[in-house]
C-alpha cells in the first residue's frame, strides 16, 4: 500500500483491520508508524491506540497528544528556555523574562495531520523574530531545531518558516495561561502546517546548517507538512 492511501485510512477501518489480523499484512513495517503516527502514543501499541480513539477527545475538539507521558510539568521558579546553535549572542531565559518578550495575538486553526481540526484557537505569544533579534543567527544558520521537554520529541523549520505571518511561541490559549495538556508554558504554532510541527513543552531552540528531521518525520512524516499539500488529508 503506498504511503498516501495508508494514511487515508481511518482509524475506524484500520480497527476493524487489526480485528482481521491482516495489519500486519497491509501495513507491514510502517504498522508502528501508523498506529503511532501522530495519532497514538509510544509504549504498548495496540491499547494506546484503542485508548486514543475511545478515549482522548476532549470537548472542544482537541485531541492530546504525547509520545512518552507523563505530560512534562513546568516549575516557574527552574524553566528555561535556552537557545542556541548558530547564533551569535546564545541566550538561556527564565520564564520571567521570556514572558516579558513583547508578545502578540492571533486566531486561526490548527489541524492535524490525522483528519482533525479545531477552528479559531486565540494564541498569544512570542514571534521567533523576536528571538532572532536577542539571539543573532549566524549566517550559516539554515534550521531552527524545536526541543521539547518530553523526551525524544523534536520538530524542524527552515528559518524563512520560522517567520512566516502565523508562527508564534505560544504561551497563552484562549486566554489562559497554556494548559499543561497542550504544552505549557510554550509551544510552537505554525497553523499553515500540521500538528506534528506544533512541539509542545518547548525548552530549547538550537539552530543548524544542516536539517535533522523531526520526531514524525524519522517516521515516515513530511518535513514540510503544509496543510493541504503534504501527506496528510
Ligand atoms: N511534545 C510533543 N509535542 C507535540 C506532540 C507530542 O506528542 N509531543 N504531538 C503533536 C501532534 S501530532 C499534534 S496534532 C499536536 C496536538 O496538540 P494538542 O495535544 O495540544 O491537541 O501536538 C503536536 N506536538
Ligand atoms: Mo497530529
């Protein structure tokens, strides 16, 4: 099955398909990236994949998603975030003085790669140009790598996509301090592309010449995940 049609099969039909034991079959090694694509969590597939279906919806629409829970839990008083790499002038901020960053608000709709999408999420944050102009980047600096404090999760962007209209580092959500589900304190949005590309828990920035691709996309995943165009719905 080629890769474009094994993502277009709902979860519903891949379900029923492991209930026919022929997954194995269809999907052959892509099984784990299927079922753990930025759908399910790592561990014991097949339960967190059930879990996630039956159970992780919640009202609003949102689906949480974490690949090696527990969810990280911020400590004002130790956080920071650090960034670094190819910049002149490396910097390591405490939450007190990332949030004093001049920050900006914006409404749009995040969609993931899997089918869902919620509309019209309020974000307030901090514009990665903001950054830059702490940090200097260096001319050979041709990626911005986005750690987050859950281990192993790690997404990528060209520096000319750091700075298109709609990405932030977002640390307030319909006017709420970001919510420990969704990434406190702060998580990347860039709504023009999919979920995946949206690293939550974010504690480091480290930016490169080379591209290290990100966590989905050493699964099989588009680097450039643009909604609508890549491999998604
Ligand atoms: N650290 C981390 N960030 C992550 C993920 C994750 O598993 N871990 N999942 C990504 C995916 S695939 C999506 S669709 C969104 C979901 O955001 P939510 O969990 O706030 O709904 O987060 C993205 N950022
Ligand atoms: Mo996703």
């Amino acid at each position: 099955m080629d890769e474009l049609h094994e993502h277009r099969v709902g979860r519903a039909a891949f379900l029923s398909v492991l209930g026919a034991g022929a997954a194995g079959i269809l999907f052959g090694n892509r099984i784990a990236s299927v079922l753990g694509g930025p759908v399910a969590s790592v561990g014991s597939v097949f339960p967190k994949a059930v879990q996630n279906v039956a159970g992780d919806l919640i009202p609003n629409g949102w689906r949480i998603y974490a690949i090696n829970p527990p969810w990280p839990v911020f400590q004002p008083a130790s956080y920071t975030l650090q960034v670094d790499g190819l910049v002149r002038k490396p910097v390591t901020l405490r939450w007190e003085q990332f949030a004093a960053l001049p920050s900006v608000d914006q409404t749009t709709d995040f969609h993931c790669v899997t089918g869902w999408s919620v509309d019209h999420v309020h974000w307030r944050g901090v514009r990665l140009q903001t950054l830059w102009d702490l940090v200097e980047p260096l001319p050979s600096a041709r990626y911005a790598n986005f750690v987050s404090m859950e281990r192993q999760y790690v997404d990528t962007l060209s520096m000319k996509q750091t700075t298109l209209p709609d990405v932030m580092l977002a640390h307030t959500m319909d006017g709420q301090p970001l919510p420990r589900e969704h990434g406190a304190p702060v998580r990347l949005i860039i709504p023009e592309m999919y979920g995946y590309k949206n690293v939550k828990w974010l504690k480091r920035i480290t930016l490169t010449h080379d591209l290290h691709p990100g966590y989905w996309e050493q699964n099989g995943y588009d680097v450039d995940a643009w909604v609508g165009h890549s491999n998604g719905y």
